[in-house]
C-alpha cells in the first residue's frame, strides 16, 4: 500500500511558469490526509523556496537540496552539510572550469558572489528567496548543504563528468537538465533522503509513489514502489518508469494522484 507520495517539483509538480493548479490540488491534498498519506516534496531546491509553494498546506515535508535538508514546518528530520574544510577545495576547483556561475546553499540561506553576472542573478532570486551577495565566499558562516552551477546546456554532460572526476568522495555532481548542475555529499540524494525520512516514520521506500522528470529524480523512482517520470522526462528518467503520466504543463501528477488515491490503486504496488 502506498503510505507517502514524494514529487519534484521543477517540470514535475509545476508547470512551466512555476505555478500549479491550487484549486484542483485541494482534492487529492484533502484525500492523502484522509488515508494518512504523507506529502512529500523532494527538490534539488531551497527548503525556503520550497515552503512558500505550500504554505497553506503544513502538513507538508520537504528533501530539500536534493536529500541534504529534510524537515517540516517545525521539525528537521535530517542534515547533511559538507565537512567545513572541503568547502573551499571544491570552490577552488570549480573555479578552474570556465564559464560556470556558482552559488552555495546552506541551512540559513543561499549565497552568491556580488560580481555575479545581474542577468543570471534575477533568475536565482526565483529560487532562493533566501540569497546573500558576498564580496568573497571566506565570509561564508552557515552549514553548506549544496554547490549550484550554471552552465552552457551544451556542456552539461561534459562539465559532469569532468567533476565526477576531480571531485571523487568528495562530492557527487548530478544534472536535472537545461545546464543546470548540482554538487551534493556523496551517497546523499533523493532516494537516500526518502530512505531516511521512512526510517523516521516508519515507510519502506516499497511504500511510496515518486514522480519526477530530471537525472537528480533517477535514483529516487528506481528506488521507490511505484516510480512514475512525466511524459516531458529525459528519456534515461523514462527508461526506468513503473508507469507514466501526463506533462508537467498538463499537470499529470495531479491526474495520476486522483487515480491513485482510490483504494484499489493505492495497494497496486510493483513488488521489487
């Protein structure tokens, strides 16, 4: 049976503009709580960007930063900050790659370099309402949970594996698309956060629905009892679907969650 049901949100929850149907997420939103199903985000996100998506919705729990930061609205179920001395080793690294812009979240907050190109930083002020500008990342006084890094999309593949490369067991680099890359601790990701939110509250990851579309959602709907990509997915997030939905921009989590939350649905589980 289906006990917890976990989404991404950028080209999964969302549609394109970044909003979602409010109005009909009232109806599968009020049937998870009446069968006492979780409701779970899991986002390469900022947990503060995250939350005001929901803010009329508390029971809501967030893996936030791609598994590194994983709470509710009043309790932190878990932490996973880099060790403070690699911190700027990786900084120094990152540095040597042309053309990426770097910024580094934390628990408090997100934080970026005041020469950030003012273009690139309208964008991430849209996904970290919490963003501090510093003259240099010495300044830099919070427990850091994840590296962000944009580059040229074409390049995305080739950046990743030169990082993979230089940065093993020391950081983890992976891509939900677009030129958009993030470095998180390694062995830390959506499927491990989920795995430890389950621990907490008593679900086997056989237990939960996940839906994504992106290369940071791969291991989480691999892992998971019911895994479902979106129809926009990367063909390598689709490869590993149990079955599908519609588009992001037709809202097909809350189309598939409908159907879902009927009793018989719920205990149709793919056994692993």
């Amino acid at each position: 049976m289906i006990k917890l049901i976990a989404t991404d949100m950028d080209g999964t929850f969302l549609r394109n503009d970044m909003s979602y149907d409010r109005n009909w997420f009232n109806r599968p939103y009020h049937q998870l709580q009446a069968h006492h199903v979780y409701w779970v985000i899991a986002s390469g996100n900022q947990y503060f960007q995250l939350q005001s998506f929901f803010e009329d919705y508390p029971e809501t729990i967030f893996v936030a930063e791609n598994g590194a930061y994983i709470r509710d609205a009043n309790h932190i179920y878990a932490l996973n900050a880099f060790t403070p001395s690699i911190i700027h080793p990786i900084l120094t690294q990152l540095e040597q790659i042309p053309d990426l812009k770097v910024s580094v979240s934390g628990q408090a907050g997100a934080y970026t370099l005041d020469t950030m190109d003012p273009a690139h930083l309208a964008i991430m002020r849209k996904y970290y309402p919490k963003l501090t500008l510093l003259r240099d990342y010495h300044e830099l006084d919070d427990n850091i949970l994840k590296f962000s890094i944009g580059c040229p999309p074409e390049r995305t593949d080739a950046i990743v594996a030169e990082l993979r490369s230089a940065l093993a067991g020391v950081a983890t680099p992976t891509s939900s698309g677009h030129g958009d890359i993030d470095l998180i601790r390694p062995n830390v990701n959506k499927a491990q956060g989920l795995a430890l939110l389950g621990q907490k509250l008593g679900i086997d990851l056989s237990e939960m629905c996940a839906f994504g579309d992106g290369g940071n959602d791969l291991e989480m709907l691999q892992e998971v009892g019911l895994g479902v990509p979106m129809a926009n997915a990367d063909p390598r997030v689709a490869a590993v679907a149990d079955a599908t939905t519609t588009s992001n921009e037709e809202q097909g989590v809350l189309k598939f969650m409908e159907t879902l939350l009927t009793t018989d649905q719920r205990h149709a589980v793919k056994s692993r």
